[in-house]
C-alpha cells in the first residue's frame, strides 16, 4: 500500500516538485518568505511582503512575525497545511 494514501487516504496528493528561484542576494534584499501553499492560497505574495515588513518593523521578530503571518492565513479561512519561515538579512 501506498504510504501517501496510508496517511492521507487514497484522494490526497503530496506533489514533490517544489517551486524555486535562484537568486544573489543583495544588500537591498530585505528578507525572504519560505511558506507552504496554505500560504499561497489566501495570500499574494506582494500581501505577504507587506504584512511581513510591517510586522518585523512593529516586532523586530522573524518568529512573532511568522507566526502571525499563519494566523492570518488562518482567518482568510486557508484550508491546506500552512507553514511559513520568514529569514531577514538586516536583523
């Protein structure tokens, strides 16, 4: 049996192609958002830039800042597993 359908049941899919971009950074590169769909799906991503400048500038904290980028996504009723990692290069 599939170990994917064990968990999930036979209806769930698990696509391992992630999306990526290579990039140099920058000394004007801020910070980079690494979150799941369940992000993607209620957020744009220039939405989630602003909410995250805004929050590491009120909280100084990557940690409080995706935390709360979560519970957003939470309440705009995201229905897919969220995660999210924020990296800032300035702090």
């Amino acid at each position: 049996e599939n170990m994917a359908a064990s968990i999930w049941g036979p209806n769930q899919h698990v696509i391992s192609k992630p999306g990526f971009k290579h990039f140099i950074i920058e000394k004007q590169f801020e910070f980079v958002i690494l979150a799941s769909d369940g992000l993607w799906d209620v957020f744009d991503c220039q939405e989630a830039v602003n909410f995250v400048r805004k929050k590491l500038a009120e909280t100084h904290s990557v940690e409080k800042t995706a935390q709360e980028l979560i519970q957003k996504a939470i309440k705009r009723g995201t229905q897919d597993n969220t995660s999210c990692v924020v990296l800032s290069f300035h702090q």
